[in-house]
C-alpha cells in the first residue's frame, strides 16, 4: 500500500492522505476524500482523474488471470474463492500445485465413463460392475456420480449401480432423451435382474423423475423400490417440516 498527499490546488485546501492501491478490486478509497479534492474545483476534478489509471493496474499477470477464472468455474466457488485458492496453489507451488496438476493431467488420460453404469473409474467397465461379491440382481439408480459415491460410503448396499446423469427438468429442457434411461430399461430386461431401487432426491424434480421410471419400467416385470422418506436419525419431531412428516407417517411400518 502506498499513501500519497495530494493538494487540488486550492488555497482554503490542506490535502488529504490517500491510499493508493494497485488492485481496483482491493481499492477503498474514502468517500469523503474523493467528494474533497471533487468539490475543490477544476484542480480537484484533475486529481482524481489521474488517480483512475493508477487504481486500476493490475496485480497479477494474464496467467494467473486465468487459472483464477478457471477455478471460479467449480461449483461452490466464487471469483473470490477462486482467487484464494489460486493463491494458496501459487505460494505452495512445490507442495501442492505441482502434485496436483500431475494427478489431473493423470486422471485426464486414465479416467474413463463406465459404459454400463456411468461410473468414473480408470478401468472399463469400472471395478462396482467387475466385482463378483457383487449382487446382480439388484440395481440402485441414483442421479449423479456423488450419489453413488455417496451411499458406496455409507456401505450399506452390496448391488449394482446405474447412473442417470441428472433428473427430468422440462423447464431446462432436460427430457428422457437426454438421460441414461434407455440403457436402464435394457438392463432391468435382461432377465438377471429382479429389483430396481429408486435411491433419487428428494425433490419436485426427483419425484416427477421416479414416478417417469416407475412407468417405463412396468414393462419389464421387475420389483420396483424407493428409499423410504421421514424422521432423519437424530431428529426432533419439533423441528422437522410438514412434508416430512407427512412421508414418515406414510412410510410407518409395524415393529
């Protein structure tokens, strides 16, 4: 930071100390600063027309520039997270930015769609539809990759996956032709499986979804499920909303 006296030219005016800085993003000027050397007349307007220049220089050079933007892409981050993250990368470039551009150029050349599940893996098909332990008679459809990756955390389910690669959303132009759900029918039909577990969000949109597929498979004979819906574990009946407890009490079952 660099502060600098400036004078309009003005006799009834002192100057005033301001800080100057290099980054118009960082940039806080005071306001009545401005309004003084403004209102000091025709050498006061000079003044902070030649500040305009000088707070707008730039900090870094087009490269970084540009990794920030890119980073700003992912989703959670905003230009100023992404600019924090550029930093840390930056300052760390031994540690942390040179190890991990190696494990994305990898993962850029190994990593690969599995073609009957729509999994991520570095082998084709991924190791969920290769594993034997595995039961084939069972496959859970989830939305996204996360989800999958989600309830492979929680351990509780030992079949297989498919992939749906989003939900139906006609007022983003999402409709059937533009989800995994053609390659779902095929599979149900084969004749191994015998149970499709709905395991989508909770949503408008994951509803209209299971209820689509719910249709789309009567075709194929095989048991349909979802995930039941109601109280979370560890929750307070006081602080939970009206559709859920609307969908516990419709998914009570006798103990």
């Amino acid at each position: 930071m660099i502060y600098r006296k400036l004078h309009c030219g003005s006799r009834a005016c002192s100057g005033r100390w301001v800080a100057q800085y290099l980054d118009l993003a960082f940039c806080q000027v005071a306001a009545y600063t401005v309004a003084h050397i403004a209102a000091c007349g025709r050498h006061g307007l000079s003044v902070v027309k030649n500040l305009s220049p000088n707070m707008s220089r730039k900090v870094s050079g087009p490269e970084i520039e540009h990794v920030i933007q890119l980073l700003a892409r992912m989703p959670g981050l905003g230009p100023r997270s992404a600019r924090k993250a550029a930093l840390a990368l930056l300052k760390k470039r031994n540690e942390l930015l040179l190890p991990l551009s190696q494990a994305l150029a990898t993962a850029f050349e190994k990593i690969v769609e599995c073609p009957i599940c729509g999994n991520l893996d570095t082998v084709s098909p991924c190791s969920l539809c290769q594993d034997p332990r595995r039961d084939k008679s069972l496959i859970v459809v989830v939305e996204e990759i996360g989800d999958l990756w989600a309830l492979e955390r929680a351990g509780v389910l030992s079949g297989l996956y498919h992939v749906l690669g989003g939900h139906l959303s006609p007022l983003d132009g999402v409709g059937p032709d533009k989800l995994n759900i053609a390659p779902l029918i095929e599979r149900a039909g084969s004749g191994e499986v015998k149970e499709i577990l709905l395991a989508l969000n909770a949503t408008v949109e994951g509803q209209s979804t299971a209820h689509y597929l719910t249709e789309q498979l009567e075709t194929t004979g095989v048991a349909v499920s979802r995930l039941a819906q109601g109280v979370p574990v560890g929750g307070e009946l006081d602080y939970l909303d009206e559709g859920t407890l609307a969908a516990a009490i419709k998914s009570r079952r006798r103990v």
